[in-house]
C-alpha cells in the first residue's frame, strides 16, 4: 500500500426535541416477537453466573486483545450525505428528567462508560488468544439495564453469531491490583443483544451499534484458592441506579460538538502505543460526515479529530455533555479509527449516523426487562 494512501482501520473490539422522557417507553414491553422485523434480538448465549464466573482478576488483566486488523485504502476526503430521515428526537439522561443549571469548569469523567469483556465464540474460551475487551456505556431505558457500544463489539462477522462470556464493568480502572478497585459498581452480564439486521447480515458498518440489556449487577470478592479463585457476591441491584445512564438522541446535525470517551489500547500502524487501556480516555471536537469506504458498506458516518485506537470501540459520542452530572446525549459510538493524511498514525474517530433506523433498534432494547440473575 502506498504509504500516503489514506486509509482506515475498524478496530474490531478492541474502539427540545419529541418531550420523550422515560415514558416514550412505555407500553407494551418489546421482545423478539413483538420488536420490528429489522431489530435482531438474541439472548446470549453463556449463563450469566458463567461469564461473571469465567472473568477472574488474571484473566481481566490478561484480555489485552482488541483488534481484529481490518484495514482499507480511501480516495478523498469529501463527506458523505448524512441526512436526519426524519424529526430529532431525545431521551434525557437518567436523573435528568429535570433540567440542571450546574456547571463545572473541569472535565470530570462519566461514571456510565466501561469496558466489557467477551470471548470469541467456537473456540477455546480458556485460550487467552480468544479474550477481547471493548468500551461501552449505560443509557437510559425503561428497566435501566441497558448498554450502548458497537455492533462489532457484540457480534462475530467470522462465525456469524453473538460474543460469548459477555459482561461490562462500569468505571473500570485499573490503578492498583485491587480487583474491587476494577469494577467499583460490580459486573453485569449480558441477557439479551439488540443490533440492526443490516450488520448482522450485510455486515454494513453504517449499523455499527449494538444495545446490551444486562442482569442486575454483581459485585464479586475474590479471593485465592490453591492455584485457582474463589468468589464471594453481593447483588447490587439495576445499571442505571448505579452509575445513570446517558440520554438518546438522533436525527442531529453532522456538525456537533461532543465528547467520546473510552479505553484504547492498541497501536497506531506505525507501531506506537501511546495508551494503556487502564484508565479511561476522552477527545473533544466538532464532528463532520467521513468519507465512503465501499469495502464496508460505510456511507454514512460522522467523526472528529482524535487518536483513539483498538480498545476505545463501543465508547460514546456524547453531545451536550455536562461535567457536573457526568451525563449528555448519546449520539454515537465509536467504530472506526480513520488516517485521513496517511503518516501512519490515526487521527480521526467516527461513529454511523444515529437516525430512526437507530433510534428503532434502541427503543426495543430499551424496553426490555431484565431483573436479577437467574
């Protein structure tokens, strides 16, 4: 490839409007049945006790694999035709039903944002190779159980069938070896993937979301046995109670200012490795329609400048954020790290297009029930 060919790689798992408060999602409560026919809805596959189970603080620490290495060259730079398909629309964050006048001059990082961790499906699940991370967040919905991130960061396009093991620890840090340092509001396991039938099966990237609906969380105490763990846990109750859930909006303009917010890790194609995946990250800017990548079916994604790599997939583009509540509006998530000026380095992030067909694949998910692990 020529070495000043623009190009970008999807970081394969590692990066007033309508009034519609929590009762835009009332009524009947959506299952795979009853949900609209592009909406896939699977349970997963792995017992929730299992997954919280499989991820013992040595195999946490050891799940370091977050890029699957897909790349592909790009001609231009002009911006697709992004277009809302209809009114915008929006979902206030949790808790913020009622306007809030606070402010705050620092950035203070959102308590929603996380990782999850899942293992590749038809393999060895002990076999380190086949442990991945991501990024995600909690938004808002009716049970507050539910997880926004990336399409990719939920389904396997090589086998065809949803991660396995698949749980996501709110605030993640990893600043000392303490492991309840590592999830300070416990682990939730997934229950049910909800995803657009264009990504499922046409692999195409402008459908590049997913939304998780979790059990109750868990907290867990490890402690050492012999040469393996034993686990003592504690229920600590519904996602959205713990840390709050970011607002829903769509059909914007592709031109907003916002914050994303997740956990890179891998390297830019130069070989550097400017971030750990300890701790969270955040980059600011104006976003803007990215240009066609035809390998991906990628027409419509909106991005901004920011050095994200692998590991930040599934974070949020959040619009309006208000440091003093930690909450704003979920406008995207991240799905591909571009190198708009081929020096090897990435240098924008972009995430598809939130518009009904979005907001269509949220409001089943955000009507679903969970409740406590079985």
């Amino acid at each position: 490839m020529n070495s000043r060919a623009r190009r970008i790689t999807i970081p394969l798992a590692g990066l007033t409007a309508a009034g519609l408060a929590a009762g835009v999602l009332s009524g009947a409560t959506a299952n795979a049945t009853t949900a609209p026919s592009d909406v896939v809805a699977r349970n997963a596959a792995t017992p929730a006790e299992q997954a919280i189970q499989f991820w013992t603080p040595d195999r946490v620490k050891q799940a370091t694999d977050y890029d699957g290495g897909l790349s592909l060259s790009t001609k231009g730079v002009k911006g697709s035709n992004d277009k809302p398909d209809g009114p915008a629309g929006s979902v206030p964050p949790i808790g913020a039903e009622k306007t809030s006048t606070k402010k705050s001059k620092q950035v203070n990082l959102p308590n929603t944002v996380g990782r999850v961790f899942f293992t590749l499906p038809r393999t060895n699940p002990r076999d380190p190779r086949n442990w991945r991370y991501c990024s995600a967040t909690s938004v808002q919905s009716k049970y507050r159980n539910l997880v926004a991130t990336s399409a990719h960061c939920v389904y396997d396009t090589k086998y065809n069938t949803f991660y396995d093991n698949w749980v996501f620890i709110p605030s993640y840090w990893d600043g000392n070896n303490a492991w309840n340092g590592k999830a300070p509001y416990g682990i939730y396991a997934a229950k049910t993937f909800n995803a657009h039938d264009d990504f499922v099966v046409k692999e195409d990237y402008d459908y590049d979301y997913a939304f998780v609906n979790v059990y109750n969380g868990i907290k867990v105490s490890w402690e050492r046995a012999g040469n393996g763990w034993r686990w003592n846990v504690k229920n600590v109750g519904r996602l959205g109670d713990n840390v709050g859930g970011q607002g829903f909006t769509w059909n914007r303009s592709t031109k907003l200012n916002v914050f994303s917010f997740g956990y890179p890790a891998g390297e830019h194609p130069d070989g550097d490795r400017p971030y750990t995946g300890r701790t969270m990250k955040y980059c600011y800017g104006k976003t803007r329609p990215m240009p066609e990548a035809k390998k991906y079916n990628l027409q419509e994604h909106i991005g901004f400048k920011c050095s994200f790599t692998a590991g930040a997939s599934g974070g949020p583009f959040l619009y309006n954020y208000k440091s003093a509540s930690r909450t704003g509006y979920l406008v995207g998530v991240n799905s591909v790290a571009w190198d708009t000026d081929g020096n090897d380095r990435y240098d924008y992030i972009s995430s598809p297009y939130f518009n009904s067909d979005t907001y269509k694949i949220y409001k089943a998910a955000a009507n679903r029930w969970t409740g406590n692990m079985p």
